[in-house]
C-alpha cells in the first residue's frame, strides 16, 4: 500500500468515531484526479457528502445523496469547485467550466464531477491549486495526475501546502523544469551570504588560475554530492546542526589563510570537506522549494548548475579584482588577504553565535 493510501485509511478510520454532524468531520479530504491526454485535459473531483451539506446548508449530510436535493443544486456546486480549484498550464490560467452533473457516490458517501479542458501539444508544465472547502481548516485534496491513462504522481493539498506544480514527461517539461529551477540556484547562491564568503575566503589567497579551477571544482564535487544524497534522502542531517558547522567552515578558512605563510596550499583539501556540508545547507533550500517527484532527477540537476552559473559568475568577478590588486601592487594585494581573511573570521564567529545561541542551533 502506498503511504498515501496509508493516510487515508487512518484518517478515515479515525473520522469513524465522530457521527455526529457538530463533532469532528468524519472524512476531511477529496479527492482531485488530473488525466492528461493528447489535446485535452480532464479532472475529476469527488467531494464528500459532509462538505457539500455544509455549502448549501443542508442540515443532515445523507440529504445530499438524494438526487431530487442535489440535482437543483448541481450547477451551483460545479461554480463552487471551479471558483476554488485553480489550474495553469505553462503559466497561463485555465477557465474551470463545464462541469458535468454531479453523479452521486453512495458506497463513498460522495459526489463527483468531471471537466474536460482542450488542451495544447507542447504543454510543459500544469500548476493545480486547491482551497476546495476552506472552513475546515483540516481539509485535505488528494491530488492525482494521470498522463496517457498512467498514474505519474499523487500528492497531498491542506494546511499551508495549497499548490502542486507537475512537470510533463516531454521535452517540453524537461525545458520548463530548468526554466524553473537553473534560475532559483542562482538566486540563492547570490543571495546566500555565508556560501559566497566561504568561497570568497578560498580566493583571497590567489594563485595560478590551475590552482584557483581545483579549489573551485573541489567545492562543487563536494556539495554536489551531498546536495543530491539529501535531497534523495538518503542522508538527511537536521539543518541546527549544519548551519553551524557551515558557519565554522568560514572561520576555518579564514584562520587558513592567515596561517598559511607560505607552507602547503591545502585550499582543496578544505574546499572538499567543507563543500559537503555546505551542500546540505543547499539542500535544505530545494527541498523547502517542493520537489515534483515526477521530475526529481531534472529539477536537481537544474538547481545544482544554476548554483554552479552564480558561483562562476562570482568566481569571475572576485578572482579579476584580485589579480588586478595585486597586479598593481603585491603589497596592497597581501593586505587585502589579511583584511579579508579577518572579515571572514569575524562574519563567520558572528553567524555561529547567532545559529547556536539565538537561533536554537544545535541544542
């Protein structure tokens, strides 16, 4: 049994004991199935008897079975439904009309109606968004999407979780994942003010560009993996412990760098270990962005290069100014890596401090 099946046996089971109409819903979900097919798309919603009582007013929920009260009101439920489930495809609204007459389900004390929507070739991607009856605030839609008749992914709609984006099996789904997703890893690389000093620590030291590409390429390995084996759950550190230890990493480099002296670059060796940690905090981000499993692989690989894309653009930028710096003046070049290796420290005690001891941290 899937674990969505799982959830509603429980919560159906757990509904069984409250009969009475002023006690808790007896079975607070619907179900909201999306078949995409060649030109046309069809959703199919079934709401239970105790929802659609409580819209028209209907004192007794079995009341809703009987055709003769349910028909008068079928035209108006179908607006209901259409006002309250909203669906996109590649961004562009569709208008839920149409609806069929509500066909009643006595064995699942529910009512269904069904839409048929022509739909485009080339579609890439179909955004569904449930509020169906926002009085109950426990409400649940379970969402299925069909493609060509196959079951392709479910998912779960309530509570602050309202939308589902689903991503074509196509060429065109594939475009629209990396539309999607290469844009948010670079805006979060950029906006990420503790990956960019990390990195930034890394380069103040200079070097050949041979030396700065392996710093750099160890740094990407490293929360490369670590950004997938979280994101695949297969190793899942809570993020009270990562975002210290991701704050640590930039006072250790900092430290580096001063220490240094001329001894051993051991820049990679650093950039490598301290990648993988910082590929969780990565992870931590893309998982909060909510990952359509039917394109899990694609919509990994788009966040990891736009991350790439804005750490290379950074790299670019800093590393140019560097050399120009101490092109002009080794000097001024060398004061510029103990002043910014000192910033480095002290951002990154501060951001320690405030992740364990303000922020909960690691207790």
């Amino acid at each position: 049994m899937t674990r969505l099946g799982s959830c509603i046996l429980i919560v159906a089971a757990l509904g069984a004991a409250h009969p009475a109409r002023s006690a808790a819903h007896p079975a607070p979900f619907s179900f909201v199935d999306v078949r995409l097919g060649a030109g046309t798309l069809d959703v199919t919603v079934v709401a239970h008897v105790w929802d659609v009582a409580y819209e028209f007013d209907i004192d007794d929920p079995a009341l809703v079975l009987n055709p003769d009260i349910l028909r008068p009101r079928g035209e108006r439920l179908g607006a209901l439904i259409g006002e309250r489930l909203r669906l996109t495809v590649d961004g562009r609204p569709l208008a839920l009309d149409g609806w069929s007459a509500p066909e009643i389900l006595r064995e699942r004390q529910s009512v269904r109606l069904q839409a048929r929507l022509p739909l485009d070739d080339g579609v890439g991607a179909v955004t569904v968004s449930a509020e169906l009856f926002p009085y109950d605030p426990n409400h649940q839609t379970f969402l299925n999407v069909y493609e060509d008749a196959e079951l392709t992914t479910q998912a779960i709609l309530g509570g602050g979780e309202t939308e589902y984006e689903y991503f074509l099996g196509t060429r065109q789904g594939v475009w629209a994942v990396l539309q999607r997703f290469v844009p948010s890893g670079v805006h979060h690389i950029l906006i990420g003010p503790d990956h960019l000093l990390f990195l930034i620590g890394l380069l103040l030291l200079g070097g050949s560009v041979r030396q700065l590409l392996f710093v750099v390429t160890a740094f990407t390995v490293a929360h490369s993996i670590t950004l997938s084996l979280a994101v695949l759950n297969v190793v899942t550190p809570p993020a009270r412990l990562v975002e210290p230890i991701i704050a640590l990493s930039i006072v250790y480099v900092g430290l580096d760098n001063l220490l240094a002296r001329g001894g051993r670059d051991m820049r990679i060796w650093i950039a490598l270990v301290f990648g993988l940690i910082h590929g969780f905090g990565f992870a931590s981000v893309l998982r909060e962005m909510g990952l359509p499993s039917g394109a899990l692989g694609w919509s990994l690989f788009s966040f990891n290069f736009g991350v790439e894309l804005g750490q290379l653009a950074v790299v670019l930028v800093v590393a140019a100014i560097l050399w120009r710096i101490r092109a002009y003046s080794a000097v001024a070049g060398q004061r510029i890596a103990v002043a910014g290796s000192i910033a480095v420290i002290a951002a990154g005690a501060f951001w320690f401090v405030e992740r364990v001891f303000l922020s909960g941290g690691m207790a």
